[in-house]
C-alpha cells in the first residue's frame, strides 16, 4: 500500500508523481499589486524538489476588493502575466505541475485593505468579518462572476496547469453556501439551491473560460462547524451537482475563522489519533461522487494516511503547514516510512508572513539556531 502513494495518480490529463498535494495557503510572497517574484518561486522549487506531486497555489484573488491580506497573489489584470508566467516556468523547470486557487475574500476583508466597503452576500456582522459589509446586488454578483472566469482565462495563460475555485474557510463562495452568512431573499439566497447557484455560475463561466480539457477543481467547505450552519448533507448535495457538471476534483476542508477550534487549521495535532479530522466529511463526499477527492486537515502520519487509502476514504492528501515545516518531507517518507512530520500545528508560521513578507517555521528557525555551535 505504501508503494500506492508513491505511484503515479492521473488527474484528467495531469500525470502526478504521487498522491501528496501542497494544498493552498497564503505565503506572503508577493508585491502590493499582487505579483508573484523570485522568492515565491524559489520557494516552489523547493517544494517540488521536496517531491510533492502537485502545488496549489497560495489564493489568488480575482479582483481587487477581493484580496484580504498582503503578500497576496493577484491574477485580476493582464499587466500580471509575465510574473505569473515566470512562476509556472519555474515549477515546470523542476517537474512538477501547479493549480492556481481562484478566491475573492467577500466580507473577509477589511475598508483598510481595499480602499471601499467590502461586498458579502448580506450586509450582517459575522465573527469572522472586520465590519459590516455591504449587500451584493444581482449586478454585482454577474460582475464577479465574470471576474472568475477572466482569473482563470489569465491563469491558463499563464502556464498553469489548472484551476482550483477555494469554495471554503469562510472566502466568498462559502459565504453563499452558508445560511449563516446568506440571508439573501432573492435567487440567491433561501434554500440550498439558491445559496448554491453564485458557485455553480462561477463554475460554469470559469469551465466556459478554460475550455473541456483544462483540469478545474474546487475546495469545498464540508461543514460550518457552528450550530444552524452548513452542513456534511448540504456539502454532498452540492459535490453531486458539480460532480454531474464535471468538475475534475474536490478537495474536502471545513469551518471558517469563525468556527474557534473546529477552524481549517487547528492546533493541538498532538498524536496520530488527532490527525485527519476531516476525513469523515471526505469519506461522505468520496461515497457519493466519481470525481478524486482530496483531504486536508492534521495529516501527519504515513501509517494514518495509508488506513485512509485502504479504506477509500480520499484518493489525494493534501498538506500545508508540515510542508513549511519540512519542504522535503514527501522525500522523507520515502525513505522512512514512520517519520511522522515535525510540524508541531501552532500556526507560528504565518507571523513571519506579516512582518517579513514570506511564512516560515518559527519553531524550525529555534531550532536551528539552537543547532547551530557559537563560535
């Protein structure tokens, strides 16, 4: 079984050299408009060369108002493209293959980062909104749907290799998805239907974008984690319309940054046994579509991993923060099996991100200097 994750995995007509994904997260990376240079680029090599089978990129915001922190990668103008370009040459030059996530943060933005009230399905307060947004209107949605189908139109011009729409942790989609965060009266809003409809238009206009053949994906939010919020059962219905519509994969997460501990990235992954915590969530979608799934979530173990596949409980596994931690770890696990990852899940790694302009592991840095003898 072992041999399994080390096989090559054919995702639509991508050929990954395993089943280990650098799921998405937010590097720092980038420049105040959004371009991505040579420390993200050299960053992604290092990820390659550390034998991950395939890189998602870090969310990428398709329109201005969308972006939510800085360092952010944008794709949202044509100016973008030749840094872009440099970025999946980059990849490409090690070997390796990368997704472009698709995101606009909605009302998990702030007036301060974007320079105008921020848009959301519903003008409420929310935990994890700065302020009170303001009310999409028809008009706007149409006008961002659009703007997620030029993102992806860019992205395939740029040489990436597909899309990924992140349709979770509390970013605009999931915002619709959300009874909690969408309390619209119109088509948009009410029943599951409704609040699945800004998805499936994005979903459709980014497929019209792209073309048959280029792989499109999305991360999908599985639950709320909150009481009267979006649930495993609304999160298979909406997998099966996408899945009848084409989508390529799924990648399975859940909560926002209003969940408290049931958040996306939960701290306290102590032993195996608090590994994978969404894997029953995976196992709900995997049960109910064709397409590969992928999970994220407290992956730490190989021998976890391994019970997961053998269960058929995710075809992919996905990784983020223990792959800030050891960027060679894939490589590792190939040569020890029983390495667990060293990531020890305090989320230190996104400090350096504000002040530096890059994430990286605090925790790896003490340990170095540790390491290292004064002279």
């Amino acid at each position: 079984m072992t041999a399994a994750f080390f096989s090559p995995f054919r995702l639509k007509n991508l050929e990954l050299t395993n089943r280990f994904v650098r799921s998405a997260t937010w590097e720092g990376m980038c420049d105040e408009k959004g371009a991505p240079g040579q420390k993200l680029e050299d960053y992604y090599r290092q990820l390659v060369r550390g034998g991950v089978g395939l890189i998602i990129s870090g969310y990428t915001f398709v329109r201005a108002d969308g972006k939510q922190l800085p360092g952010k990668m944008g794709i949202d103008h044509d100016a973008l493209l030749p840094a872009l370009r440099s970025l999946t040459d980059a990849v490409h030059d090690e070997g390796g293959l990368l997704l472009c996530q698709l995101v606009h943060a909605g009302g998990q933005t702030s007036s301060k980062t974007i320079g105008t009230t921020p848009l959301a399905p519903s003008a409420i307060d929310f935990p994890s909104y700065g302020e009170t947004p303001r009310e999409m209107t028809q008009a706007d949605i149409r006008s961002l749907v659009t703007a997620f189908a030029d993102g992806a139109a860019r992205a395939q011009k740029a040489g990436f290799d597909g899309i990924q729409l992140h349709g979770a942790h509390g970013y605009l989609i999931h915002q619709f998805l959300s009874p909690l965060t969408n309390q619209r009266q119109d088509d948009y809003g009410g029943d599951l239907e409704n609040r699945s409809r800004f998805l499936l238009e994005v979903y459709a206009a980014v497929r019209e974008a792209v073309g048959a053949d280029f792989p499109v994906t999305i991360k999908l939010t599985a639950a709320d984690n909150l009481p009267e919020g979006f649930t495993v059962e609304d999160a298979v219905k909406v997998a099966q319309k996408l899945d009848a519509l084409g989508i390529d994969a799924i990648e399975v997460s859940s909560g926002s940054a209003a969940s408290g501990a049931e958040s996306p990235v939960r701290q306290g992954i102590d032993t195996p046994a608090d590994e994978a915590y969404n894997v029953p969530f995976a196992r709900r979608i995997k049960e109910a579509v064709a397409a590969p799934v992928m999970v994220v979530g407290g992956l730490r173990s190989l021998s976890v991993m391994k019970r997961l596949l053998e269960n058929s409980d995710a075809d992919l596994f996905s990784l983020s923060r223990p792959l800030i931690r050891e960027p060679a770890l894939i490589r590792r696990w190939q040569q020890n099996e029983d390495h667990r990852a060293t990531c020890i899940s305090c989320n230190g790694c996104f400090r350096p991100g504000l002040k530096e302009g890059g994430i990286d592991c605090v925790v790896e840095r003490i340990e170095e200097k540790n390491r290292t003898p004064v002279i």
